[in-house]
C-alpha cells in the first residue's frame, strides 16, 4: 500500500510539480493538498498522512505558524520543509526543525530545475528516509534478525594500549542530525578531555547558522570548522557544507583542520568517511566514534577502517530515538558498536569516555 503525502504549498505550479514527482513513485501518492499553512493545519487535524511536504513562505499561516501551533497542541505529524528559503534563509529553515520538521528539501529556483531529476531525486530520496517504502514480504540478503547477512564477520580492532593521552571524538550524522544534535552538544562540558568534530550533511551555509545555534545553546565553544585552525580541547568544529573535513598532525605534534573540496562522494560533501580515513594518520590515542540519526552509511566505512589502526570506542544512537535508522544501523552491524544508546544518554556515554580535565 501506498504512502499518503499532504502537500502544503501556495504556488499552484510547485504542487503541480511536487505532485507530479510522488505519483511517478510506486511508493507514494498524494492524498490531499493545500494552499496555506491555514488548510493544512484543518487537514492534519481531521485526518493521519505518513508525510508531509510543507513550504515556509505562504499567506494566512505560514510554515513556522503551522509547525508552532502544533507543537503547541502535541499533534504529530512527518514534515519535510520544501521551501526556496532554505538556501538563502538557514536561520528559518533551522527554526523549522527546532519546531519539528524533521528534514528540507531546497526548492528550485526556476522551473527547469524543478522539473530536474535534481529535484525529483533529493525529493524521493528524502520521503524514503523520513516516511519509509510500503513494508515488503521478501526478506531476501536478511538473517533472521533482520540484519543484512553480509556483515556477519567481526571486523578487526587495534587494542588499546594503556591509558589513552591524546582523545579526541568524531561525530556524524544526517537526516534529523540538526535537531539530534541539540540533546547532544548543549550537554557536553567545556571541560570535556577531547575536541570534537561533527560532520552533518548539508549544504553550504546552513552549518555556520546550525554553528552558531548550537554555540548559542552550549556552554562548549561550537563553531564551524575553519581551514588550518588547530583544534583545542572543549571545542565543538562543525564540517563546512561543502567541504570535505580532514584532520592531519601539523610539525609542532597538534592536529589541524584540512578543508578539501574534492568532489562528492555518493552525492556527500561534507562525507563522514574522507574525516575517519583521515584520522589513520594521526597521532591520536583514542578516537570515540559517534554515529546518530542519518540515512545511509556514511562514516562506517570510515570507522571500520580506522579501527584496524587507532583505538576506537564507538557510540552509536539506538533505533527507538532515531529519525532513520541507517546510519547508526550500519555501524551496528559490524558488530564493533561499544554502546547503543538513546539519543539523551549520548552525551553522557562521550563524557563518560573521554573525562573531564
């Protein structure tokens, strides 16, 4: 059975063509539309979608009014931003999903590319993560626990070796990182024994704004990772969007921020894996791995590859507090995973780990 889709957009081309791009899926079906944030507030409140693709700028209640009022009356909904302020407005886009969008889409600036297969690709893409496909009945390449049957074998780990000097943690995630990351970074102490780099996938400039917010709510330094700067224990760096994140050992013996623009890799850039690989090099003691919300797999390629050399201990978000569970699930299939935890405790596991000076 098809997934129903409401679609909350005033401009009557954008819903043609939204529409248009669902019911070229065999998964999904739009099952109503609306014009402002007004109607749609009605149609959520007398009936249940699995999503909802909702603009930001519309007449009578725009997209933030919609997500405020219902948050404030508790009612759930799956919501997708799809706005062209996505781009030139990080700020309310993040706002957005402060109120409980969970994911954006950026809307095209012209017609052509909405009728792009850019826009169709990151808009299916998008619903698949956060709605989910119809379930099938095949469980073909599953073990009976439901994992994939080709990671059945541990990979290998460095042994550590004595208590752990230099530490340092690598965060990642992606689709619901934003707004995971504030049950994260707020709670971390500006004490913590480490520095700490986060790779979220997003484009470029939507991470200095998620930077700066997160700096605002912590009482660790965050800001967004800027090239050749040397990373200071208590600081949070941010990827850039639209970087490549690396970390190298600079003459002096400390470690600095490398900034590539290499092309994507698998549509990604920041990617999670070029920032683990990174880390072979390096003369770090300890690396604490952690994994949240995010689909796909990126960073477990990067992580399984860094444990054969350089201690790791690997935190990954559990499946109950997760957007999408693919990430965090990637990791936890390799069977090296040293805890998985709800996303409240994830602070707690890191500090607990890496100490407070």
């Amino acid at each position: 059975m098809k997934k129903n889709i409401l679609v909350i957009d005033d401009s009557a081309l954008m819903r043609r063509v939204i529409c248009d791009i669902i019911h070229s899926s065999s998964d999904f079906q739009v099952a109503d539309i609306c014009r402002d944030g007004l109607e749609g507030y009605e149609k959520l409140c007398a009936g249940k979608y699995d999503g909802v693709l909702l603009d930001i700028n519309m007449p009578r209640m725009d997209g933030l009014e919609l997500l405020k009022k219902l948050k404030e009356e508790n009612r759930k909904a799956t919501v997708i931003i799809v706005s062209s302020l996505s781009v030139k407005g990080a700020d309310v886009t993040l706002r957005a999903i402060e109120l409980g969008a969970v994911d954006f889409v950026t809307k095209p600036e012209n017609f052509i590319e909405a009728k792009g297969e850019s826009f169709k690709d990151a808009l299916l893409g998008t619903l698949d993560a956060v709605c989910g496909k119809p379930k099938r009945h095949s469980s073909a390449g599953r073990t009976k626990h439901g994992h994939r049957a080709d990671r059945t074998a541990k990979p290998t780990r460095c042994k550590k070796t004595g208590t752990p000097r230099k530490k340092l943690i690598a965060l990642a995630c992606s689709t619901g990182g934003p707004k995971a990351l504030q049950s994260v970074i707020p709670y971390m102490d500006q004490k913590m024994d480490a520095p700490m780099i986060v790779v979220q996938h997003m484009p470029e400039g939507f991470t200095k704004s998620m930077a700066n917010r997160l700096n605002e709510l912590s009482s660790v330094t965050v800001k967004e990772a800027e090239d050749g700067e040397l990373l200071k224990k208590g600081v949070v760096y941010v990827a850039p969007g639209g970087k490549h994140l690396k970390i190298r050992q600079a003459a002096t013996g400390q470690h600095r921020v490398e900034l590539g623009d290499e092309p994507p890799v698998g549509r990604l850039k920041p990617c999670a894996n070029i920032t683990y690989e990174s880390l072979r090099q390096c003369a770090y003691d300890e690396v604490t791995c952690v994994v949240l919300t995010g689909m796909g797999e990126d960073g477990t390629k990067g992580i399984v590859s860094l444990a054969r050399d350089v201690p790791v201990y690997i935190i990954a978000q559990d499946k109950e507090s997760c957007v999408v569970y693919g990430m965090p699930r990637a990791i936890a299939e390799t069977g090296l995973t040293d805890e998985v935890v709800p996303l409240e405790q994830v602070a707690k596991s890191i500090l607990k780990n890496v100490g407070v000076k």
